[in-house]
C-alpha cells in the first residue's frame, strides 16, 4: 500500500542562498502552523513512514510482556 501525503500536489521546488536561509525559512513555515496542524502533520509523516516499510500501524502490538526488576538502593 501507497500513501501519498495529501499535500503532494502543492509542493514548490525552492532553491536558498545557504543553509542558514533555508533554516530560517523552515523555522517561519512551523511557526506559522497551529498545535493541531503540527500534530495532524507528525501523524501523516509516521503514517507515511510505516506506509514505506509495509508496517501496518493498526495491527496488534507485541506479545511480549514487559517485566520490571526493582533494585534495592545502597
């Protein structure tokens, strides 16, 4: 299964100066963003990410069982 994030079509090539523009530029784009807009964005890039290695994200989780071993302080 291919996913293609939503935003695919509007996409504009940009060529910067240097590195430090190109920062610049990114730091103004996420900080133009609301919380809900910086969270829906992470939720489609790991999505995306999953999609690329076959992984389906909605499967059960590991079977394994997590144990946890106090130790003693000295």
């Amino acid at each position: 299964m291919t996913m293609v994030p939503k935003n695919e079509q509007s996409r504009t090539v940009r060529i910067f100066a240097n590195r430090r523009e190109q920062e610049d530029e990114t730091r103004r784009y996420w900080l133009s963003k609301t919380v809900a807009e910086k969270m829906e964005e992470t939720a489609s890039l790991v999505r995306y990410a999953y999609a690329l290695r076959g992984i389906d994200i909605d499967a059960q989780g590991s079977e394994r069982t997590l144990v946890r071993v106090q130790r003693t302080r000295r």
